[in-house]
C-alpha cells in the first residue's frame, strides 16, 4: 500500500496541476448534470442516453488507444473500475433525473462525494483527518444543508431519484479509491473507461433495453452523444484521474464539492428551476469550504 504521508504532501507544481484538474473536472461534471435533466426531457430512454455515452466514448478511446497505445490493465481492474464509474455512477444519474430534479442530484451525488470519499480514504489508503479538512467539510456540509431545505420540497416522487444518486455517489466514491490504491495513470484509466464498457454496454441495449432513439431530433442526440461520449468520459475522465494522481481522492473530492452550487445556479436560467435565499446562502458556504479545503494552512 502506498505510504499515506507521502501521497498526502505533492510537491507544488503536481499540487498546482492537480487543483487545476479537479476545477476542470467541476466544470464538466456540473454541465454533466445539467445535460442528464435536459435528457430526461427530451424523447430519450435513460438507456438511449447511456448508450451514447459509450458510443461516443468509444471513439475516442480507438482515437486514444491508437496515439499512446492499449490500456495496459488486468481484466479484473478494469472491471472492478468499470463497475463504479462507467456504470454504477452514469446510469444511477440518468435514471435518478427521470424522478428528481438538477438540484437533487448534484447536492447528493458530488456534494457527498468528498464525505464519502474522505471516509473511505480513511479506511483503506490511512489518509488523516486534519482540523482544516473537518473544518471544510463542516462548512460544506451547512451548504449542502440550506440547498437541500431550499430545493428538496415540491417535487413528489423525487425520493425514488434520491435514491439512486446515493447509489452514484458511492459507485463514484469506489472508484476514486480504487484509482488512488492501485495508481493507475491517468490516460490508461480515460483509455480503458472509454473503449470497454460500449462492448458489455451496446449489445444488451440494442437487444433487449427500450430505446425512443428514433423519435429524437438530430440535434439533440449530437449533444448528448458529445457531451457524454467525449466530454464526460475522456475529457472529465482524464482530468478526475490525473487529479486524484496528483493531490489525491479526499483533495480532489473536496474541489469538485462546489459542483453542486454551480450546477444548481445554472439550472435556475438553463432549466427553470430556480434558487431561493436559503439555496443561494447554501451556494456561498459550499464554495468557502471548497477554498478552505484546498488552501494551505
């Protein structure tokens, strides 16, 4: 196992690279989310949609995989990775939006993300608890809270969708560690997580899932099939990876914390569902314990 206090002291430039992957990462996670509700409004199946995704991402790992060579990966990994970030985690979110809106899916999936995360990283790689950490996720925790009592209210039925984010949010968290514990490099998990799961994946949706694939408009599939297939695999992929490499999973998940706030403040104009004083107090605290996560002591 990797010795704790070394993965948890980068040197400044992998810490300045890493930091700068994880606020990429937030950018495409948050449209991440706001693409998954839009789809659950368009004439698509949450199946049609994941089926994209894999299509999409499939091409760019060919396009990967023939500039730096196949991912060198044990079958067992690759699944065991596959499991938690190419399946558990997408088609929990494209199915949870089918029943709840953008705001509940950001605050459970990536707001508990860095709790989840941190806790596991505990058990598992021996990453410690300092009092700027409890204090940030403290802080991002009240967020969490004033966007939870803000949005969670006038939308029946959206338990069901909650549900399946906490399912995500561990599914993500899983991976994370697993990325961490074994140091798998960054292009080989974006080239893996592209390329394998559009062949367990696209057989049984053609064959046996519902699909209203041809009742959609050409536009809105090239947008789906770009934002998921390329820019939430490869690009979010590579980018989450190579963060969590570089200033590890408890670090990185604490940057991608504010993707709820920002997510949550473009669905407002993007979708229509709008943010009242508690959601918009609750997007300040989450983005000052983002900051005090990540500063130096």
């Amino acid at each position: 196992m990797p010795d704790a206090a070394a993965m948890s002291l980068p040197n400044p430039r992998e810490r300045l690279v890493g930091l700068l992957c994880a606020l990429g990462v937030t950018l495409c996670w948050a449209g991440f989310s706001l693409a998954s509700r839009l789809s659950a409004k368009q004439p698509f199946t949450p199946w049609d949609v994941a089926a994209l995704r894999y299509s999409g991402g499939l091409v760019v790992g060919l396009l990967l995989a023939s500039a730096f060579g196949w991912p060198r990966l044990s079958f067992r990994r690759a699944l065991a990775l596959m499991a938690g970030a190419a399946f558990g985690f997408p088609l929990a979110s494209y199915l949870g939006f089918r029943f709840a809106p953008t705001s509940h899916g950001v605050v459970i999936m990536t707001g508990s993300l860095p709790f989840v995360t941190t806790a596991l990283a505990t058990l598992f790689l021996g990453e410690r608890w300092d009092r700027q950490k409890l204090l940030s996720l403290a802080v991002v925790a009240g967020g969490m809270g004033l966007l939870a009592v803000d949005t969670f209210g006038g939308y029946p039925g959206a338990w069901r969708g909650d549900l399946l984010f906490v399912l995500g949010c561990l599914s993500w968290a899983s991976f994370t560690i697993l990325l961490r514990f074994w140091r798998v490099p960054a292009m080989t998990a974006t080239t893996a997580l592209a390329i394998y799961p559009a062949f367990l994946y696209l057989p049984v949706w053609w064959l046996f899932l519902p699909s209203q694939m041809a009742e959609a408009p050409a536009g809105a599939i090239a947008f789906q099939a770009l934002y998921h297939g390329i820019i939430a695999v490869a690009v979010a992929g590579f980018l989450f990876a190579r963060a969590v490499i570089a200033i590890g999973p408890a670090r990185t998940t604490t940057v991608t914390a504010i993707t709820p706030a920002l997510a949550a403040l473009l669905a407002w104009p993007l979708l229509g569902e709008p943010l009242g004083w508690a959601g918009l107090a609750g997007v300040a605290l989450v983005s000052a314990g983002m900051v005090l996560g990540v500063a130096r002591r």
